[in-house]
C-alpha cells in the first residue's frame, strides 16, 4: 500500500471517529445500540428485510426487467431499484446483464461463463467450494471479459449517474455507505448485518442459483424434448432445475428450469403448487401500474401458479 492510501485510510477512519463521537455527545447513538437501538430480534428482523430487498431487486430488476426485458418498469421504481443494487451489492447493472445473457446463450457449454457442470458439485466439499468461492469468482472473472460486455451488455443504464457515480464508483455504496448506514442506525452491530448483506448475493445468486440451478432439484421440462419435426422443445433448457417448488428465499429464482424453458418471461412458476414470489411483486407493480409487461399474456406467458388461479391475474 503506497503513502497517499494509507493516509487516504486513516484520514476516513478519523473521521468516522469523528462523526461517531458527535453522534454520541448529541443524539441517542451509542456504539452498542446506535440510533434505532434495536432487540435481538429487531435486528434479525431487518436483516431479513434487507437481504430481501436486494433479492427482489436482483429478481425483479436485474433479471426480468433489463436482462430479459420481460416487462418495463417506471423510471422511478427502477432508479430506486438502481440504487439499491449499487448502495449493497457494488455490481454493475450492464455487467450483471451482459454475463447472464451470455449464460443464456452459451448455456452450460465450455462458453458459459458460471456453469457448474464442468466443476462436479458431486461432494459436499465441492459444493460448498462452489457456493463460497467459485461462483462468485467466474462471475468476477467473466466481468472482466470486455468482449462479453460489449457484445451482451446493449440496452443498460448509461446516464449521467451510471457514468460518474454507480460506475465509476461502483463499491462507494456498499463498501462505505452502507457500513456507515448500519453503524449509525445499529452501532457496531450494524458492521455484522454489513458483512450479510455484502455476502448475501454473492452466495445466493452466484452461488446457489448459478450452481445449484443448474445442478439439484427437479426439470418440468427437459433438454432432450423434441417438437415433432425433431426440433429441440427447449433449446435453452439443457441442465437447469427447479431447486424446489417455493420459490420466496430467493425470489422465485428457485424456479430456474422453468425460466430457462420461457427465458422471456417474466413470471417463473409453471405447475398449480409451485410459487413464485417475484412474479407477485411484479403484478402488483403492474396494480399500481408502475410497470408493464413487454409482452401480452399467452399461453406459454402466463403464470400457472398457484396464486394465478386463486386471484384470477393478469387474463
Ligand atoms: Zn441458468
Ligand atoms: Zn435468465
């Protein structure tokens, strides 16, 4: 580390010092309880409540909206949704949509670029190495391919924000912002809810939707299905799997078959018992009308859930 970073370093760590002793001379805030002063549960609770935001972000925005392009969103709903990926995740929204187009593309070929079926996830030890590490690092790898941005990342936010804050700075808000956030609002704890949110996607859509999807859990629909002119049914198929039928942990991506067979569209579950929790956001988005399907419901394009027969949505 060269001399001007480091007093970069200790200059911020000085004035978080700072902030933290105004803070606690003249409001509330202590370092074990911060502003909110939160229970035990209180502070599960929120986690919870955060760690979800960003899945629904990454679900319904990241994936549907600008990778697939199943539906529109109101400009203001999606630069919130924006900011929300920048201020806990750091990824780019062109880089994140370039990759897992190129997935969709080259799917699970030598090409694709976070497929696990090269990697055997036959061991525990393997599956847990590819949860932690190895998925997250193909994606890194992956992001810093610029032939794979510039060939899948057309039709991203390129504005004025994107240029000079969430791209040039892209680890801003989760790596400073949002510590800073969670210490204010929590005191030290608030630096443990940090450490979740910053690894909760990592793990979970790097990890288990890009390696589990395509690996454990059940295919309603299958690579080798044929049309009866001997044509593949579902080309983009190949090893993806529904994790399981419920899909809320993480979104409706457990679904990960079913949207590989109708990639386009923008609700995920197929089958009257399987679930999916994005596409409830997205319809009630739709209610409010701040979003719009891109395409008009068919009948490969319309959710078979469940909750789709129960309230009767989106005819
Ligand atoms: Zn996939
Ligand atoms: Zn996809």
């Amino acid at each position: 580390m060269n001399i001007t970073k480091s007093a970069q370093g200790w200059t911020i760590a000085l004035l978080l010092l700072l902030i933290g002793l105004i803070m606690s001379a003249y409001t509330s805030w202590t370092p074990s309880n911060g502003l909110l002063d939160f229970s035990l549960i209180g502070l599960v609770v929120w986690t919870l409540i955060v760690t979800h935001m960003t899945i629904q972000t990454v679900t319904v925005y990241l994936h549907r909206t600008v990778a697939h392009r199943g539906l529109s969103l109101n400009p203001f709903v999606s630069h919130c949704f924006r900011f929300w990926i920048w201020f806990t995740t750091g990824m780019s929204v062109k880089e994140w949509a370039a990759i897992h187009r190129k997935h969709h593309a080259k799917v699970d070929t030598l090409d694709d670029p976070h497929t696990p079926i090269y990697f055997g996830l036959g061991s525990v030890s393997q599956l847990l190495k590819w949860v932690f590490v190895e998925g997250v690092s193909k994606y890194v790898k992956e992001s810093h391919n610029p032939k794979t941005i510039e060939e899948y990342g057309h039709n991203t936010p390129n504005d004025w924000i994107e240029k000079h804050l969430y791209a040039l700075h892209p680890f801003l808000g989760v790596g400073v912002l949002l510590g800073v956030t969670n210490v204010v609002l929590f005191g030290l704890p608030g630096l443990i809810i940090w450490g979740i949110q910053a690894l909760w996607i990592p793990v979970f859509a790097a990890g288990v939707i890009n390696g589990m999807g395509h690996w454990f859990g059940y295919q309603n629909f299958k690579r080798e299905e044929r049309t009866a002119d001997g044509k593949l049914r579902f080309p983009n198929v190949a090893y993806s799997t529904n994790m399981i039928p419920v899909g809320i942990l993480i979104g409706g991506e457990e679904l990960h078959n079913n949207h590989h067979a109708y990639p386009v569209s923008p609700f995920f579950a197929r089958k009257w018992w399987e679930f999916d929790l994005g596409s409830v956001t997205i319809r009630l988005l739709c209610l409010l009308r701040l979003a719009k399907l891109r395409t008009p419901f068919t009948a490969t394009n319309k959710v078979q859930g469940l909750y789709y027969r129960m309230f009767n949505m989106g005819a």
